[in-house]
C-alpha cells in the first residue's frame, strides 16, 4: 500500500494505492485499487511491467515458444517513446494476432488491446500455455523486450503521455477519479497443460 499526501512527482492529489495477490487454485490474482482522497480531480496513470520467463519452465527452448496477443490497433510512438498516432497493421501486429509471434526478437511497441485484451505465451513443445488477462479497463499494452529470456507485458490504463496528447487523438483518453471516488482493478495471469 502507498499513501501519497501530496508529494509524489508533482501530483497534489491525496491518494492511496494498494496491490493485493491471490494466489487461487488455477490463477495469481491481482487486486489493484485507487483511491483519490483530496479534491483535485486524479488522473489513473497506471501500468505495470509484467515480465515472463521465456521459456517459461527449464529444460525447453525459446524457439518453441509462441505469442498471441488480443489486439485492437498499433499505436505509433516516438523517438522519445511517446505516443504520436496510429499506425497501419504490419508483420509483427499479425504474428501476435495468429499466435504465430516467436519471442527473443528485440520489440518495444505499444498497441491498443482488444476485446478480452488476453495474451498467452504457449509452449509448443510442453504443451504449457500462461494467460495473462488484465483487467479490461486496463486498455493499452506495451510488449517489450530487449533479448531472448523474457517478454514484458505490460498493461496500461491508457496511451503513453495521453494527457498531452491533442484532445482529438484516438489515444488521447485517459480515465480520473474525482475526489472521494475509487477504481479498482482486477487481473489475472493462468497456466495450463495442453495435450
């Protein structure tokens, strides 16, 4: 739990933030909630860097593993990696479309998610899927890695730098909890053997 009075990064905001895990029969939970306790109204900046082991067990190969990502849109960023636009569908948004993305290429892009916004690493040769099902309100993903060991997921609230984007972008939304209100978010992150 962080409780601000005020002094985090230039946000005047009161607010409390808790994260609670549950670990349930089939799934780690992850419980996140918002509150903005002072009159300012608060915008929810959040995103969270979620890194999975690839492979995800030992004794199998990175070459074997496979990702499909529930997306709706590329988002375009700049040199800075700020968010600038949309950008037309290419290679790598239909390999993570089909499933058919192989981790351990160097990727750093932002993309608007879906409907159900999941996405599963598959171990093709084990049989072993992992599910990542942030919470829907959590709209954006940011899929980054620098090398073949892992692969970031990384669920936003909204666009990189969306509060300066001009108000008639696509990504320019962000959500904002008035004084007194609360958000909570609920994701979930599941593995399954597959024959």
């Amino acid at each position: 739990r962080y409780d601000s009075n005020g002094e985090y990064f230039g946000f005047p905001q009161h607010f409390s933030l808790s994260v609670t895990y549950t670990l349930e029969a089939d799934s780690l939970r992850q419980t996140v909630t918002l509150s903005n306790i002072s009159g300012p109204p608060l915008p929810v900046l959040l995103g969270f860097h979620t890194a999975f082991a690839i492979p995800p067990v030992p004794h199998t190969d990175a070459d074997d593993m496979r990702v499909m990502a529930d997306l709706a849109a590329s988002v375009s960023r700049s040199e800075r990696h700020l968010t600038v636009g949309r950008t037309p569908p290419d290679d790598v948004f239909d390999a993570l479309c089909t499933g058919t993305y192989r981790p351990g290429i160097p990727i750093s892009r932002q993309f608007l998610a879906g409907e159900n916004g999941t996405v599963v690493l598959l171990d093709t040769k084990t049989g072993l899927s992992v599910t990542y099902a942030p919470d829907p309100h959590l709209r954006y993903r940011l899929i980054f890695s620098a090398g073949r060991d892992y692969l970031c997921i990384e669920p936003q609230t909204c666009a990189v730098n969306a509060v300066n984007l001009p108000p008639d972008s696509p990504d320019a939304e962000y959500p904002v909890l008035s004084a007194g209100a609360s958000a909570t978010y609920v994701s979930f992150i599941s593995a399954a053997y597959h024959a």
